[in-house]
C-alpha cells in the first residue's frame, strides 16, 4: 500500500457520517468517487456516538458508514476520538481537564479538553482505541488511522494539573541523578533558587517574575515527552490489531509546541492541515503581505509546512485537511481566489505529497465551523470548491493514466537543507527579546523564503536526518551547543551556514563555558562575546547593502570577517566549507546573500518574480503564481497550465530550460 | 399625567439629598425651580441610608426630602436602591455577587454587586421596594419610579454564579422537550458535545476553544430574561401599591446585552442616560471623528439613542440624565463646547423626549465620580453647565407659554424605519469577524447616520411594531430567521431593505436549511451561497464607486443584480419593493446608496453640511450645528436661534422651505 | 567613613562569590582592586547558601568570602537575603506569599516571594539578619549593610493576602475614631458603601467598577508604610549590631509605588540600580527618543534620579548598581555605544554619587540573567564594559590624587528646587485620565528636562526639606492640599510654581471644599472651577506660541491671567512671588516658559545643544553629549575630555566662561 501511494497521489476529503442522514452516505460516496475522490477521513469526533451511555459501545453505525465507503471505492482513514471526550467523562474522571497557568480548568463545551498527563484518561483511550482496532483493524476499506486530532491545538500541549505537577516531578527525578545535581545544572544558586527535594519542584510558571528558563526548557521537554508516550498508548495498539495500515497524525500549521521529529518515530506518515488564507493573519505576515496574498496565502506557508512535515518521516506525507473555501477562525475570513482550491491541490502534489485531502465535504449548519467551507454546502449542493475538486481530480487521473507521467510525481533530490530543531526553537524562544516583532520560527520561514524567492528547492530536516546529499545546510534553530550533530556536520561535504545563536545554549538552557557557538567552535574559530537584541525600527547596514535588524552578535575570531557594519562590528565568518552569519539579515538581504553563496556553491538560483514560487520533482517543474501580476513562461514544454499564468494559476512544465516574467508594466 | 407630559416637554435633574447637609434641601429645591426645573430624580442610591442596619428602616429623612421638593413644586422620579445592597448585604448573602467568566466574584466597593439569577436578592429587592412603595406610592409628589439603576452598566448581565448555572438549566429544561431534542436544535454531535441530561449543561464560557454559537444564544437568552423577571419582581409591587404613576428604567447608551423591548412590556416608557463627549472615545469613532466632535460629541450619538427609545414604549421617552459638563469615567474628559448642555437639551426635546434631565445637580466632593461635574460645583456655586439649563428653562416655558407652540412638539411622522432587533444583534456578534474594526450595533449606527447625512428622520422601532404609516422599512439586525416578521413585511407596503445577515440564522444560531436569508427568501428570490468578511483595508468597489467593507455576500438568484463588483460579484437585488443589499457598505456609499434609494421612493433628503443635522416635529424644523464651520440657514421663519449657527448652536424654524449652507471658505 | 565617602568618591562593583569557585575569589578581588574598584556588594541573594536546610547556618563560606575581598584592599556591602527566601521557606510558611489582585499566590522560582503584612516572615528576616549582624556586624571590611533588594521591584508592594487584609483593616481603624468617621471622610454614602465595622473593610480592587479614590489611596498608603516597617525590622538590628556602618537600600528607576522619604529615615544613605537603555523602552520615551538614544540612554533619565535619591538622604547618594552592557529583561537589548560605560560613571560623579557600582563583575552562565552583561564574559575574560571602568578606576584616582581637585567633587549649590510628593502622585493616578499617554510623574521628568535643556542644575526634594537656599520651587506632584508645606512655601523666598492639579485633593482623596488648589489659595487667589483631560491628539494654543496638551484648567481669580488660550480661557496667573500655571504645557513650551521665568528671577540658563547636558560641581562644569552629533565646547579649562566632544562622550572644565555648540551641519 504504501509503495502505491507514493507514485500515485489521491484526493481525499474529510467526511462525518454521524452529521447527515443515513440515506445519504451511499450516495455522497459516489458523488466522492465520481470527483476522484479516492480516501476519506472519518471517525475522529464521533465519541459520543461511539459510546453514548458509558460503556455501552455502538458501532453499528460506523460499521455500515465504512461498508458504504468502502463499497463505493474509498479507502478510509479511520481516527481515533479521543480529542472530544464525551461529556460523561467528565463524571467519570472530574480531574482530567488540562489546568491554565492560572490554575482555571479548561472546560467542556469545545475540544481537546483533557490533560496529556492524567493517565486514567489513557486508559480510556486504551479502551476506546483497542475496541475500534479490533472492530476495524483489518477491514480492508481501512488503509490508515488517524491518532486523535491536531495534538495541541488551541495551545494544549502544557497542563498546570496536579497530574502534570507529579509528572514532571518524576521526570525531573529521572534526568538527574540528584537533586544538588539539578541546581547545579540548572543554576538555582542564582536567586537563592535550589530545592532541597524533587517533590519541591513547581511548574516554571505563576512567580514573581520570570522564572529559570532551565526550568522553562525542563517543563517544555516533559509536556513535548508527554505527547510522545500519549501517542504511543494508541499506536502500540494500532500496529498489533490492524497490521499494514498507516499510521499518521494531522499536525498543524505554524505549530512547534511539541518535537513533532520525537512523534514521527512512532507513526509512518506526517500529515497536516493547511489553511493558508486563515495562517495569513497569524503567522506574522506584515499588513502588506496581508493585502497582497489577502486571496491565495503567503506564497511560502504552504510549502515550508510541506516540506517540514515532509522531513518527518521520510519523506512520507500528506495533506490531511486543505481549506476548501473561506473559513471560519480567523480574524477575517475572505473567500480564495477562484481556482486556488485546486491550484492548492497541485502545489502540495508537487511537494510530494500522497493524499490531498480537502476538509469537508459538507458545509455543517450547525455549532462552532459552521461558517467554515465545505466542499458541498450546507444544502449539500457542490460549492465552487467541489467544482475545484472535480476539476483537479480529473485532470489528476487523466495524468496518472499516462505512462510517461511516472516520473512526474517523483521528488527530485534538494541541494539545500534547512535543519529545524525544536528544542533549539523553544530555546531560543523563552529568552527571545522583542517577540511581538521577531520570533526565530518565523525567521526561519524567511530564510526558506529567501531560498524559495530564488528558485531553490530545500528539503527541511531534523538533526538525525542523513546530511550526505545536500550541498548546503543551513541552521537557524540549532541553539542547543550539540556535539554529535556537530560531528555529523564535520563528517559531511556539505557547506554548512550558522546563523544567530547557533550552539549559544547548554542543553539545561545555560551559556556553554567557550560561548557560542559552543562545541560548533570546532567548526570554524568563532567566539560570540556579545549579542545584542535590537527594535524593529533599527537597521544595521553594512557596505554591501545587507541589513540586519533584531539581532547582532559580534565576534571574536582568528578569522577576518568578510565586512563590517557602519559601526565596525564585523560581519560573516568563513572557513572552508564552515560560515558564520552573526546576525539576522531581513528578508531582502537574506534574498541577496544567499544568491551570492549559492552562485559560490553552484547552486542554481533564478530571481522569480514577485509571489512566483517553482518546485521541481523529477519529471516536471512547477510554476506557481501567488502574485498580484500575471506571468509569461517561456517554454516549449507545458503540460499542465498555459503560458501565460494570471493569479492563482500554476503550471507544469518538462524539465528544460524555462523563464519566467512578470506581466506587470 | 402621560398626556401632559405628551405635549410639555419638562426639565428635570437628578439630586441626592442624603449627600447634603438636610438644611440646603429648601434652597436647593427652590433655586431648581427657579431654573425652570419641573422633575428630580432621587434615592436609586440611597439603600444604607434608607436601612443602615438590616431590618431597620429609616424613612424619615427621605420623607422630609420628597415633602421638600414637592413643596418647591418639583415632581419627584423616585429610584428603587437595588443597584446598590447596603455592605451587610452581603453578610446576609454571601453567595449574592455577580461571578465572572473566570470563576472570581464581582465585589463589594462600587456598586451593580448583585447576580441576576440569586433570587434571595430578589426577596430582599421585593421588601426594600414594597416599603418604599407603601410610604410613598400614593405621595402626591411621587410622578414616576424608576427601577433599579443601568441594568448592565459596568457589564454586569452575565453571571456565571451557581445559581445562574442552576437557572440556566432549568430554562432550558423549559425551552426543549428533551435533552436529545436540544442536542439536536445545537448540534452537539458536531464536537462529540452531547449532553445525557440537562443537569450536566455548562456555561458557554472557560472551554478549551470557543464554545457552540447555539449554546452562547441560549445562554444570552437566558440572561436577558433574568433582567426582565427581576424588573418584573419591582414592577409589580409597584403597579399595585402606586397606581397611576410612570415606571422607568434608565437605559444606557450603546448597550444590548439584554433585550430592552422585552424589559419594556412592564415598563410604562423608556428612559436613558446620555453622555456624548464620553461616548465618543468609547463607542468605535475614528480618531478624526474623535478631533472633529471632540467638544460636541457625534452628531448621531445621542439622536440615535433618543430614537431607539423612543421605540421601546410607543413614543414615550424620558431622557433621564444628560452631561452637565466634562464627566469623570472616559479615558479623556474635555469640557463641552459652550453651548452644548442647552444644546443637548433642545435635541432631545426635538426627538420628542417628555422630560430631559440633567445629571447631577451638584458636584460631589468625594467617591467615584468626584470628577463628574454637575449643574453646581462642589462648593455649591452654580457651574457654567446650570447657567445653561437656566437659560434653556427660561426658552422652553416661554415657548410653552403661546398657544401657536402647540405643534412645536408634536411629534412628526417619520417615513422610514430601521427595526433593532436585539437577538439578532447577539447572533451576529457570536460570529462576528474582525469585531475590533466591525459590529453589528455600530453598523445599524452608520446606517441611521447615513439617513440623517440626508436630512431623513427616522423611527428605530422592534420588530413587533406598527409598519403601516413607513414607505421604507431598514433592516440590519434581522439576523434570525424570522417567519411572523417575514409575514408583516409582505403585508406591509414599504419598500424593504434587507442588509446583509438578514435571516442568515434560525433561532438556535443554526444556518437555515434553505441558506440565508432564510424564511425572506419568500420576500424575493435570493440565496445566499457563500459569505466573506475582510479586513479593514480591503474595499471591494463597484462601477458606481460604491465601496464595501467587511462583509460580502454572493448571492444566487433568477434576478439580475443591479451592478457587480468589480471582480464580478453581482450585487444589490431588488424585486418590487423588496430590495437585498449583500454587502456592507462604508458609510459615504451608504449615503449615496441611500440617496438614489430614497428619491426613487420620493423621500425627500438634503445633503448636509458637514456636523449638520436637522429634526422635524409636526409644528418646526430643527437645525443642529455640531460640526466645526459655522453655517447659514435660509429661511424667513426662525423661531430659536438665527439664521448664522456657529458650532454647537442650532435654530428651529416653522415648518416651510429652508436650506443651509456651509460658511467654510 | 560617612565624611571621606562625600570627598571621595568610589566605584564598586556587585559580586556573587557563591556563584563561582572558591579558588577565584582571591583573584576576582585583586583584579578589581586593580581596576580603581573599591567597594564590593555581595550577600543579597545568598539566602539557600547561608541556611540550605532550616535552622542550620553555614556562614563559614561568606566569612572566607568576606576575608578575602576584605584581605584585597576592598569594602564590603552587605546585602541582607531577605529578597529571595530559600524554598524550604515556603513549606514553613506556606501563607507567606503576596496575592495578586486576582487572588493568585505570586509563587516560588524567582524572587521577592513575600507578602510585606505577612509577620512570620518579619520573624524569619530578623533571625537571619540577626545572626548576619552578629558575625559581620562589627567586621573592618564591612562599611554599610543593604537592606533587603529593590523594594517592590516586579509589582510586588502591594498584597492582597489575608494577612494584609487584617492588616489594613487595623490601620484603617488606627487612622480613623470610628467607623462613621472613616464613612464620612470617604464619602461612602455615595453609593451605599458605608461600613458598618471596620472588619467589612475590603481591597479596592475586584468591584464591579473603580472602586472609591479614598478607598484606594489608603491602601496605597498602608501599603507604603508596610515597606517602612519591614525595612525598620533589618535597621533596628543593625544599628544595634554593626554600629558605624551605612544602612542603605537600592531603590529603582521610575518607581514610586512607596514613600520613599518615609523609608530613607531610617537609612543613612539612598542608592538606587540604574540601567539607562533598559529604561529607554520602558519609561514612556516616544519612539523617535528611542531611536535617538537607543545606544545612550535617554539624557535625562540617570541624572532625574540621581537628583532625586540624592534629596531622599540630605545629599548623600551611592550609585549601586550601573549597566555594563547589553542587559536580559528589556522588550530589546542593544549595546551601549562604545564609551558610555564610563559615561554614565562620570555623569553620577557629577551627580554627587559617593559610591557608583557596576552591576556585576561577572555575567552569570545561568539562569534568568545569563544574557545580563557583567564586566566579565562568563568566560572571565574582562568584557568591554569591564576595560571601560579600568579606564574610569584610573582617571578618577588619578584626579583625586591632585589636592586641586577637592572641589571637583564637592556638590554646587542648585538654585531650583522640583518637589516629590509620593502621595501626591499616587492621588493623581488614581484619577487620571488617560493614563496610556499621560502620566504624572512623566510630566515631573518633562519639568525636570525642560530644566535641564536650559542647563539649569536642581535638586529635587521632599517636602520636608529645608527651601531657604532655592530661587525657585517648582511643584507638580504637590496635589494634597497641606497646611504645613503651604506655611512653609509662605515662610520661604523662593518663587514658587504651582503646576495643575496642585491642591486638587483633601488628604483623603477628595476635593477640597474651597476646590483646588485647596490651602494653596492662601499663596495666590485662584480657583480652579473646572478641570479637563485632553487625548493626546489635542493641543490648546496661546498667542505666545505655549502650547498645552492633556490637562487644563479653568481658573476663577481676581488676578488677570497673563495671556489666555485660543479659546478664551486664562493662562499662567502670578502675585508676587507666587505663580500658578493652569495646563500641562508639552516640552517645548515648558523650555520656552521657563527660559522667560527663569531669565526674570536673574537664573542662568544657556540653550544646549539637542542631548547635551551640563551638570555643575563646585570645582567643575561636566558637559555630557548623549546627542547623535559631535559638539564642540569653546573654553581654555578642559581637564577631562576635550573640546570636540563625539556622541557619548563627557568632559570636566574648571569653572568659568564656557559655550557650547552642535556639530551638525
């Protein structure tokens, strides 16, 4: 199964039988089928309908919504409920909501309202999945489970509970050998901080003033541990009763509360659940970027999330849930520009992705998403994103038809990796000056950008990850001071780009005894021996032209850097295959150097026009048009698409060569 | 009484006696009177005074304060204490406090400290008001009562106390047939949210995410009928022990978090409270409108208000406190332009108040609103604020005086109404995008504002009103789906403008099965299949130079639209006289919008000068100059004022034709 | 030692030997001693290390630590722990805790952990103050001991605990004869709130609405004299115990939520913790000061509260804690421009600091302020800031080698004296509008600038300082109308400048029955008979180009006001020596009135370049350049620094004829 899926993309959509009339499941499964609809999700919310009366289990239902799926020709992914614990549960286990950092419940009446760290909810879950693994596990419609829903979302990762409390305690109790071992590690002599027990220990939360960010990186390290073993009480299941199917969770957009690398072990397959018109009015976008993409979403959103999930396991995705219309969550919700509901589709195809799933198939009429899309409307006739659908999965199959296509869904080979550690992230996070107006994820996504503005395709990947096929790796996030990531990184060919706060932390969240870059010193001779943290309305310039803002380190090195900043601050270190960026340049400076460099390393690069973005696989090159302009392309090999590409349309082209101009005058 | 009050407008204004030393009384009643004063409202804060120790009542000094007033030939409006429970109270009824959404109880120190729903308050108000009512229901000074004071000022409906929890449920209990039934009306299943039994329903509040629109509906439902049976619970003692006089309720400004028609049945009319310069910095204004009004508040702030309240009782309307002069509570507390507190006065009459009374007589030197002035300062001297009541006394019984006057305040009848329908308003707010730059109730306000730009005078009437005598009926608030409603308006013979969201939602927050605008689809073939709201720098423009904001509509109909959007979204759809204007226009294209509307329905409406507005009773036309240009009126009939209004000046001329002009070079 | 202090000035620098290996101690002492360094602070956070388990005193590391800075030429300062009480504490006394207004416990894992009502806690401080004062009291090295660690610092003076609520409830009732007292000096008939016992006497805080002004200001008030009794518990101990030594605690910038004069009476010495460019984003700079001074610091910033701790102790002031570097805890960090680290080292020498300690020797590799500079790397290499005091430690013992130099250090007298008035501040904030852009003690600094940019010196000072010395007095924060400081400013010669809102409030928050400015009528006959708050986007202008923004009052007078705003109303009344200045004129016209005022009573003012300021000693002229342009200083009598002055640089010139002039072409 999973070999099929990877030369042969489907369509999916997100289903819920429980929602509309038993007479209608035949024939919305046809309806699907007939689209080029191919899988279907469903299941994931249903508890209540599982088991209305505690105990009592009703699958009859469920049992025939698959028959009905199944026969029609879908393949389902089945997900386990246990993100809407039904309102019984709560009588049942009074204390297994997540507690705030105010110490306040977080209630019944939505989603997600449990604790990762309250284990007789595991047992109910353990109960609920083995039922449904047993009931479904080898049906031959199932060809993957879902675990549960968008882990974390509405910022429920942490809980503040007394469970939680007595977890972190034996974490913390498990991670060093001694108590005196913890305050020395963790510096509590500062402040007259030292415990004299484990069981002394608080959550780095609710004090005076900030607490130790050792303790912060601690307690973040146990919830993102937490999320792991909750994982696992579902999988370990899942592989013993339902043998060959996929694993896979639907992550989210813009989300790194969590090590999403730590859940992959144990799945495999990433999933997401892209919304781009909705993360444009909250991942940081200027209100400029907001206007200009206010219809098709930041041309770069989407596929950094495809190509981080894709690093997950892998190479292995898909795309669980993709907005089909306007939602319903976000401060405003505009309409997609016609066409970007398929236009969509193609771009995360050409990411490699196995499933593309739209979400949902019927528009609800009732409670918290019913202003949010569907594919069909509340009346359940087909909305323009069904249309959209209907369009993508024909031109899909006619493709896939063809012999010669094979190669076209085949991912080409990255030159560039963009290493991405969250712990590194949290790291820099809870010691992150200026936030409103600089976070380090989000400089991260500009230098994919940067890259991405360039024509250069990156692949995004944990530390583990086999470095040997890439000419570049770059590292924005890697702030833990980590030697077997370094030695990884001496051991490959690659030219490898520290950029600001690389190895600037212990792993207890302290500053290493050399300074940064700590152990990545070996690398190259570079000494951080002051950062600075500036406001958004600084700029630093150097001769060049490049521009840093937000955050310079200035450096002590045997090495004579490469320029100065006006104030003579020097800037960009380089030995041999080793550079060291110390500072944050912005995006158009970014854009600048890095042309140079992979000029230096021959690394092709191409200045596409505004909001154009191009993604190669093997057979084809992708040409995406998220600007406000339409393009030219000249060339003589399209296959999808047309040469001239308005807003919101794409082309696929042979590989060859190619140009692309704005249309603008 | 009421028809006096019909065709005598009456000064009045609020005094606390028991804040003075007893022997100023006379002379403070004497010089009221002397000012051309005729009402005093008193004694809606004097519960410590009135029974200091619990069970102990102490009447004399209040019976020796009416006796005072009454004697000076002062009509007394006498407040019920409830908005304020003496400290012991709460001895008595530890559980009596408000809770707020996060669990923490309003406290004792200022004053509202009481939950809607803890009926051993409700026995304490019945007592306190029964005595009052007793000792003075029969008093010949005593025209009116007035209950409580500002029910929901300081946001005090909701509370989330035990015994709301507790009413809330058995309101439900009430409402729906069964649990299954009210799982089914809100959709529970959507999230797994099914309740087994009524008793495990929560507030809509302190969930994970946000909580089912259909459960925050009900729950705001049910807080607004606890506001009318807590005010019925005074209302009755009150009709039975003092017959024959007016019961009122002061209303506040821009305020709808309880249905104010509701409350109205058990009221006899209506009453609010106005402060212009305060609303201002409070009620959505621009920041230049902020600069623009700064010393005359908006030109449509009080005037809309006057409207709305005038609705509620059949055209009885009270102005019960205006500003005196700079008050204490907005962030920023300028004087009024010299002028205004006459100014002011003449507006309301010009809408058809009965009595307009100022707030508060003197300064106080102490408490919360030391910095409130009065019509006297705190050293008894009477403020610039009284200098300008006297002046205005000594107009209105000078005009009252000649019989040719008798029609000067008689109300006119207008040609347009705009139906407020406070359900509808909480329906839109629960989904309500972009809220921070885009309400509903400030949406109905620019539409009123954009009438009045032209000269057109409005009713703001409910839902239940008499549209027999409008040729134009507006609707912005008629968010439910609404048949009975639906059925007046075939019946009627106005021209009907539905706004967007007009019968987008059933009664239970729910999209209506045929979409919206749900049962008025019936008024003309339209659906509404997808709806988008924007930001506040997206404006979608027409051919005409229309331009929408916020919210669009697209629309699918056998009618061809008037226009479309310049990116093809057809819009404004008329049959006969029924007309669906989908989406929201910025307020200069209402008024254009508007212009041609009305003309064609021969309407007659006068563009403006800038600040300009003008009022028409059956016996004159009033002019009011809020705008920072004096102007010039031609006509050869005024009767108040002249024909060169400076700002903050207004005339009012005998009916006839006039025009005015701007004197801006 | 109090006398060679005043003659001598002397840096120091903060230490924490328990931080670092015993093995460095004798080595970190000498480098200092080497660097001019000779005083150490050392002790205040060392609580966990003094007593890690209850009851068990390990003081045998402190004495080594004390004997080896001692053996190296240093003197000690000795903190108290009394900030950061061990975690053990807390199972002690698990009702020490401050609460928050919300009810939340402010928890363990930072510091200043204590509610100040809360009296075991007292016991705890004097036991462990005691036992320190016993071992060190009379130790050689020891030359002053501090009290606790910024008092208040993190919000943390007020407590809603119930120990505070017992103990404001005690204080209300030694305050007031009786209950009925307290009601009518309240003025709590206002809205029922009268009392009928002391012990119903709450917060002010969690009321429906604002909660009454008297109410507020009481608990301020007893809040404040917590803080005096707290810190009595440590200096009653060690008056008796370390006789001789200086007491002293280290107050904070832009702080007043205590009386600090009330605190300094039982202290010998005042100092405070001064971090320049931390304070540039947090004190209400606009963002064009903050771009303009983001690497100087704001140029009146240090030397406000230089001059204002040096009024707290009869002129006797330590620097204790100066900003060496790039700091953790602003919204950004950037790095002082090259130099300023002895700038501001200077610039407090100029102030009349005896003591100016740099904060801290060594940047910590752990914990919250890892990222706080020291003036070592936490390598222990000497930083920047650490080679920029070695050059300080030379010069100035250098220059106090020369017996010529005696007068440098010797403080001039100042002829201006500005009035604090913490009380005062507090009853204006309680009742200010518009609080965002407009702050009282703001607008103190903006009086004091205006001064300052005139290059006129001043002292600022309690009320109960003597004023026989001063041409001027200058009050803004004076707004309780008080008998005795009014018979004082009559006794004086002074000319005296009362600013708006002087007088404005009885000492129980309320107006005073003659209005404002209350007794203050007696210096001049003007009343204020109306009062407004302006937005920031209003200005009032005169014929004379003053302008005023955010408060203005009308004043009733017999006396002709010196011009009057565009809108009629009177401007600036004066009799004799007394002045009365109605409006908050903005900081241009504040330099333009004072040049006018200052130039009339024969005070020399010299119109300084843009962020240039002069400060005189009595042997010298100090010329500090915080401005973005080089400046030149023509004169022949330079003896630190030199003529051409570049951004951050300072010179010293012997008295006489001087000019100074910008660099900017």
């Amino acid at each position: 199964m999973t070999e099929s899926f990877h030369s042969v993309p489907r369509l999916g959509v997100c289903y819920y039988p429980e929602h509309w009339p038993e007479e209608n499941w035949a024939n919305d499964a046809k309806q699907m089928f007939a689209m080029g609809i191919r899988t279907v999700r469903i299941g994931e919310f249903a508890w209540s309908r599982l088991e209305a009366t505690p105990g009592v289990l009703t699958f009859d239902w469920l049992t025939r919504a698959i028959d009905s799926l199944h026969t029609a020709g879908l393949s389902i992914i089945l997900g386990t409920p246990t993100a809407t614990p039904p309102r019984w549960m709560l009588d049942k286990h009074p204390d297994m909501l997540a507690i705030d950092e105010h110490g306040h419940a977080r209630g019944f009446g939505s989603r997600r309202h449990y604790c990762f760290s309250y284990q007789p909810y595991w047992a109910e879950c353990e109960r609920i999945v083995t039922a449904m693994a047993k009931a479904y596990g080898e049906h031959p419609g199932i060809v993957a489970w879902q675990t549960d829903n968008e882990y974390g979302c509405h910022d429920t990762i942490p809980s503040y509970s007394d469970a939680a409390l007595k977890g972190f305690q034996q974490w913390c109790a498990k991670q060093y050998s001694s108590i005196d071992d913890l305050n020395t590690e963790w510096g509590n002599v500062f402040w007259s901080m030292e415990y004299n027990a484990f069981d002394q220990i608080g959550f780095p939360v609710a004090a005076v003033t900030e607490t130790n960010p050792a303790h912060r990186l601690a307690f973040w390290r146990y919830s993102s541990d937490q999320v792991v073993a909750f994982n696992q009480v579902q999988t370990r299941i899942l592989k013993k009763l339902s043998p060959g199917r996929d694993l896979v969770h639907n992550y989210m957009g813009n989300f790194t509360q969590f090590d999403h690398h730590a859940v992959a072990k144990d799945l495999t397959v990433a999933s997401w659940d892209n919304y781009p018109l909705g993360f444009l009015t909250r991942d940081g976008y200027t209100e400029v970027e907001q206007a200009t993409y206010l219809r098709t979403g930041h041309p770069d959103s989407s596929a950094f999330h495809h190509d981080l999930y894709r690093g997950c396991n892998h190479g292995r995705w898909w795309l669980m849930e993709q907005q089909p219309g306007p939602v319903n969550w976000a401060p405003y919700n505009p309409a997609p520009l016609n066409g970007m509901v398929r236009f969509w589709g193609w771009e995360a195809i050409a990411h490699g992705a196995e499933v593309v799933s739209y979400f949902r198939w019927r528009q609800a009429p009732y409670a918290q998403e019913q202003m949010h899309t569907g594919l069909c409307r509340p009346d359940g006739t087909l909305d323009s994103g069904g249309l959209e659908v209907s369009v993508l999965g024909e031109e899909l199959l006619k493709l896939q038809a063809a012999k010669e296509n094979d190669t076209v869904f085949q991912p080409a080979q990255a030159s560039v990796a963009l290493v991405l550690d969250y712990v590194g992230l949290e790291a820099q996070r809870i010691q992150q000056p200026d936030g409103k107006t600089f976070d380090p994820f989000r400089f991260a996504q500009q230098v994919y950008s940067a890259c991405r503005q360039l024509g250069v395709d990156l692949d995004i990947i944990p530390t583990d990850a086999d470095l040997s096929n890439y000419k570049v790796v770059l590292l924005t996030s890697n702030t833990i001071s980590d030697a077997s990531f370094c030695e990884k990184l001496k051991a490959c060919s690659a030219h490898v780009v520290l950029m600001p706060r690389t190895g600037s932390k212990t792993s207890n969240n302290g500053i290493p005894s050399q300074l940064a870059p700590g152990v990545f010193q070996s690398l190259l001779p570079v000494k951080v021996i002051r950062s600075e943290s500036l406001p958004d309305f600084v700029q630093l310039s150097t001769p060049m032209g490049w521009v840093a803002q937000h955050w310079r380190e200035t450096i002590e090195s045997s090495i004579t850097p490469q320029t100065t900043f006006d104030d003579g601050v020097g800037f960009y270190y380089q030995q041999g295959r080793m550079h060291y960026v110390n500072a944050c340049l912005n995006e158009p400076s970014l854009v600048d150097w890095l042309e140079t460099f992979f000029k230096q390393r021959t690394i092709e690069t191409i200045r596409l026009p505004s909001g154009v973005r191009i993604k190669k696989t093997q057979g084809a090159t992708w040409v995406f048009n998220f600007g406000p302009d339409s393009i030219d392309i000249q060339t003589e090999n399209i296959f999808i698409g047309s040469s001239r590409l308005p807003p919101g349309e794409l082309a696929a082209l042979r590989p060859g060569h190619f140009s692309v101009q704005s249309n603008d005058l």
